[in-house]
C-alpha cells in the first residue's frame, strides 16, 4: 500500500484535460469519413475496393508522419509541435469537403494523416514530463479516452449536420473545432518546471521518478534495442485492429443489419462509450497494482494480459443474429483495446527517458500505421470477394495474445534504458 503522502496539488490533471480535449478532436476529425461512407459511397460511387484506398492513404501518411514527427515534437517541445499538428490536420480535415472523387478523397485523407500522426507522440511526451511512472498510465488511459470521446461526438453531430446542411458542412464544422482548442493549449500549457502556476510540491511530486541524464540521444540509436522492437511491433499488431473498428464498423453495422445514417448513433455511443471505461480502465488497473506493491513490470503486463484475453469473443460479432448482441462483442472488444492501448503507451515511458519517449512513440505508432495500411487494404479485397467479415473479426480477436506473446519475449522486463546503454 502506498503510504499517504501531503497534498501536492492538481494542475497536472489540467494538463491531461488539454491533451484528452486534442485526442477527441483528432477523433472526431478522423471518424467523420467513416460514418459518412455508406451516404458517399452513393454519392461518389466508390467500390469496397476504392474505400480500402481511401483508408490506406490515410494509414500511409500517417506512418510517415510518425517516422518524422516523433523526432521533431523531441526537438521543438510538446508546445509548439501539438499547436503545428493540430492547426495542420484541422485544415486538412476542411479539406475534404473540396473532395469529387476516390483521387480528390485519398488526397485529403493522405494530409490528414500526416498531421494527426503529431497527436500521440506530443501526448505521450506530455505525459511523461508532468506525471510520475505511477500514475502515467491512468493519464494516459484518460486522455486515450479522448478518441472514444470523438467516435461518440462523431455519430452524434456528424449524421444531422450531413442530413441537414450537407456532408460537405460535415468536414467543415468538425474541422474548425481544432483551431478553438489552441488558443487553450497557449493559454494553459508549459513545461511543468517553468509554469507559474504549478506549486513547489507538485513540481516535486512530478519529478520524483530518477531524472534523467543530460545527454544527446541519437535517432538512430533507438531502433538498435530490443525494447523499441517490443513496442513497435505489439504496435504493428494491434494498432490495424482499432482502424479497422473505426472505419468498418459503420459499414458492417449498415451491411449485416441495415443500420442506416439516421439510425447509427446509438450502436456506435453504445461501442465508444464502453471503449472509454475499457481506456480508464486499463490505465487505472495498472496502476492499481503498482501503487500497491506490485512492481512495473508485473503490473503493467497483468493488465495488458487481461486485456488480450478480453478481445477474444470478438470472433462471434459476425455470427450473432442480434444487432445488440454484436454491439456488446464490439463494445467488449474495443474497451479491451483501448485498455490494452493505454498500457503499451505508458510502456514506452517504462523502457525509455523522458527526451526519446515521443521518438518511441512515433516510430512504434508509424509501424502501427504500416499495419493498418495492410488491414485496409486486406479488408476492402476481403470483403469485396467474400461478402462477409468473420475472417477479419477472426483476425481481430486473435492478434493480441500473439502481441502479448512477443512484447514479453523482447521486454521480459521494464525498465529505463541506461543512457549509456543508448549512446
């Protein structure tokens, strides 16, 4: 049990609402295509197999924009690379409505990947610099609650501005959202040991973890470790499965039980909201564990273990005659995800110090986004021939133990790389 320690302040808690405020836009921003699909698909006339394309260029900016990014939000400071990501992928997403065709659509989904790669690498790195190890991964199992937030505003907003004004007003409107929130994020945010409002004993309290050296931390040098390899490719593994959620869901809820625009937002708040106790959750289990004794390492793999076992029932979602009955496999399996997402994030803050946790985090999202690319791809040349989705919802069910499986192989422990160890 962790002793009682004197009251030290909140003010970080404020920083973690800024960062679950830019997660939900980035969400918002990058659900509404997906909601929209089954209305333009008609109103375009895309195939499943041009979706697929759509979805990919989307996936193949956003690994490229993490490749970068991650390195430049290290260099530049959260401040200035969240402000740059956030203005860049709110125009990118006001893009779309310029959109006629499957070219003109892939053009805008391609720019807004390579903006919204900037959101989880800045947040993780956020994270990392105003909160200790013990609590990191409830932070982030709160501001990953964010893109379940989003995917719940989406459905909510998106179908009656489209229904209403146009589903050109649909981008427009949800993309504006992201420019309000800058001028919070420069009236709020610093780095904790330079914000007047922080007071000495929170400050104390953030840095209590073994600070880390000074010393220069070559790109490189990063993807030599075992323990970057752990992360990426847990991420290439399970990352495909949340975009697959994200854009297909929609559509196989539209295609198996007639769930029609108008009628989609109760399915999809149902799956999200459950998504956001699975994200809290998750992060809060962890925790739970390490500030009871356990340790890093223990803790952080019980509750990602859980979560892997979790996903499995996904596999029925196809096969079950209710729409209600699919919606509970889907809400069970995207609370597990996000559960499991939250945890692996903090990982990286585990294995890594502080000024090459965004690095981490890009490298690790950008093979993240490689698989997705493959699934999207896969997914509309799978559903094109065959006409239904259980050899993907197979595929999503099964993914996380083999992840599970190889994270603990590579990363038997977690604990900070020496920086000798990296140079």
């Amino acid at each position: 049990m962790e002793p009682n320690r004197p009251k030290v302040g909140n003010y970080r808690w404020t920083i973690v609402a800024l960062v679950f405020l830019a997660t939900t836009i980035n969400y918002i921003d990058r659900q509404v295509i997906g909601i929209l699909a089954p209305l333009l698909e008609k109103e375009i006339g895309w195939s499943e197999i041009d979706y697929g394309y759509i979805v990919t260029a989307f996936q193949a900016a956003y690994a490229i924009g993490l490749l970068v990014v991650g390195r430049t939000i290290d260099k530049v400071g959260t401040k200035i690379g969240y402000a740059i990501a956030l203005t860049g992928w709110s125009f990118a997403a006001m893009g779309h409505a310029l959109a006629k065709s499957v070219i003109g659509f892939g053009t805008a989904r391609f720019s807004l990947g390579l903006f919204e790669a900037g959101n989880f690498p800045a947040a993780i790195k956020t994270v990392a610099e105003w909160f200790p190890k013990k609590e990191r991964a409830l932070a982030t199992g709160i501001f990953n609650a964010g893109s379940n937030v989003g995917a719940v505003i989406a459905p909510l907003a998106v179908p009656w501005i489209a229904l209403t004004l146009g589903w050109q007003e649909a981008f427009i409107f949800t993309g504006l959202i992201g420019l309000l929130w800058l001028l919070l994020w420069y009236w709020f945010y610093e780095k904790p040991e330079k914000h007047k409002k922080l007071s000495k004993a929170e400050l104390e309290y953030i840095q209590s973890d073994p600070p880390d050296t000074p010393v220069k931390i070559p790109w490189i040098s990063l993807i030599k470790y075992k323990q970057t390899w752990a992360f990426a490719i847990a991420k290439f593994l399970t990352d495909p499965i949340w975009w697959f959620y994200l854009y297909w869901v929609p559509k196989f809820l539209n295609s198996n039980y007639g769930i029609t625009l108008d009628k989609i937002g109760p399915p999809l708040i149902v799956i999200y909201v459950m998504a956001d106790v699975g994200s809290i959750g998750g992060g809060w289990l962890s925790s739970f564990f390490i500030k009871r004794g356990w340790t890093i390492n223990r803790g952080r793999k019980l509750a990602m273990l859980i979560c892997a076992i979790a996903v499995v029932p996904i596999i029925l979602a196809s096969q079950v005659s209710g729409v209600w009955e699919s919606v509970a496999l889907l809400s069970l399996a995207t609370a597990a995800h996000q559960g499991w997402s939250a945890n692996l994030f903090t990982s990286a803050s585990d294995m890594f110090p502080r000024k090459a946790v965004a690095s981490v985090v890009g490298f690790g999202g950008m093979t993240g986004a490689i698989g997705g690319m493959l699934i999207a791809t896969a997914a509309g040349f799978i559903l094109q021939i065959t006409g239904h989705y259980l050899f993907l919802f197979i595929i999503c069910g099964s993914v996380y133990l083999i992840a599970f499986g190889v994270f603990n192989l590579l990363a038997p422990k977690l604990e900070t790389i020496k920086l000798s160890e990296i140079n």
